[in-house]
C-alpha cells in the first residue's frame, strides 16, 4: 500500500523536472512552399542485420554539388551514423505529381552480382 506521504513525495518530485533539449532532434516549423532537404543514411533489412551505406550501389546518387554530409547530433556519432543529402525534392505542403529521379546507365557484372546479393541476403 502506498503511503499519501510517498504520492506527494514522488508528484513534487517530478513536478521540480524539466525538460531538456538534445540538438538535431528538436522539432521544426515548415512555412508551405519551404524546401526540404532529404536526407538517407543505410539500408536495412528485418533478415540481414548488417546494414549498407544507401549510396552503395549507383542508383541515383546525388550530383556533385548535393554531395555533403550533414553534421551529425550527438546520438547519432554514439551509433556511426553518417546521414548524407539525396537527390530527392519537394517543398512544405506542395503537391507535384511523379516524376523522374535520375537514369542512370546500364549495370556491370560486378555491380548485378553485387546487387543480386544483396537482394538474396535480404
């Protein structure tokens, strides 16, 4: 049984407790038509628990000037994590229909084996 002391012991203590702010994960207000930058970090997979890098195989990479990594916050260095820009665009609240990412040209053996492995390895 719980004693009316320990209730009000344990409600002041945590009424005397604030919140506190972690950088990079503090949330963001977006006007409508803002840019958005669009981030990718690894492949996973729920079978295949070794993650890729999502740049390691060529589908759309991004251009020369989207090449850059963004700084990462303290959560992410503790895991390794390196979160690099995509090629990928859209704005705050703006509807665009599909439309092409990039083409790129045809595979070489080595990267379809690479490719085929990485899809039978889940």
């Amino acid at each position: 049984r719980t004693s009316p002391a320990a209730v009000l012991a344990a409600s002041l203590l945590l009424s005397s407790l604030s919140a506190f702010y972690l950088p990079g994960i503090a949330p963001v207000d977006y006007e409508e038509g803002t840019k958005l930058d669009i981030f990718a970090n690894k492949l996973t997979s729920t079978v295949n628990k070794i993650p890729y890098d999502y740049f390691s195989l060529p589908f759309c990479p991004p251009s020369e000037e989207k090449v850059r990594t963004r700084r990462p916050n303290i959560g992410q260095l503790l895991v390794g994590e390196r979160i690099k820009l995509t090629s990928y665009e859209a704005n705050m609240r703006v509807d665009e229909d599909c439309k092409i990412l990039c083409t790129t040209d045809a595979l070489d053996d080595k990267m379809v084996k690479r490719l085929v492995k990485r899809i039978k390895s889940k």
